[in-house]
C-alpha cells in the first residue's frame, strides 16, 4: 500500500487495460486471478484442517479479497490516510475470522 513503485505499477495497469488487452489480461492476473487463487488453495486447506468452517473456498476468498482490493484502490484514487485504511483492513481481517473460523 505504502509501495510508491507498486502504486504506480497499478495506476498504470490500470489506465493501460483500456487501450491495450495484454495489460487488461495483465491487470486481471496480477490483480484479480492471482489472489483469489491463493487464497481459494489457503482456504482449502484450512477448511480441511478444521480451522475454517465448511463453505465455498472460492466464496470465501472473495468476501476477503474483494474489500482488500477495494481499499487498495481507493489509497491510489483520493488521499486518503493510509492509517486509516490500515485500521480498516486489520478490522476486516479481524472480522472476517470471527465469522468464518470454525470454533
């Protein structure tokens, strides 16, 4: 978040995607596709392991990536203080445990 590099690598995808398809397509791995599959494999695996209820890993990888994603975008777009995106990305994760873990 904080990464001015990896800001700016964003940024460009970002606008890049709309006039060249192989940054779209680069965009959508990096970005999107990436993610969600590590998190579906690390779910998975949690969910086997007894440490996460028994729901739909690919599911439960997008409820926890999609406000990630959100906010990430959201520091890049406004000034937004990073503190405060910080302390709303811990309580989301905070959150998303008590929710989803198997107690």
């Amino acid at each position: 978040m904080n990464d001015e590099l990896a800001v700016q690598f964003r940024k460009m995808l970002l606008i890049e995607q709309y006039a060249q398809f192989s940054a779209a397509e680069l965009f959508n791995e990096i970005f999107i596709d990436m993610p969600l599959k590590y998190l579906t494999i690390l779910f998975t695996s949690l969910i086997q392991n007894g440490k996460l209820i028994k729901i739909d890993a690919d599911i439960m990888a997008a409820n926890f990536y999609s406000p990630l994603f959100l906010n990430f975008f959201k520091t890049d777009s406004v000034n937004v203080q990073s503190k405060f995106i910080e302390e709303k990305i811990n309580k989301h994760i905070e959150t998303f445990f008590e929710v989803y873990s198997n107690k």
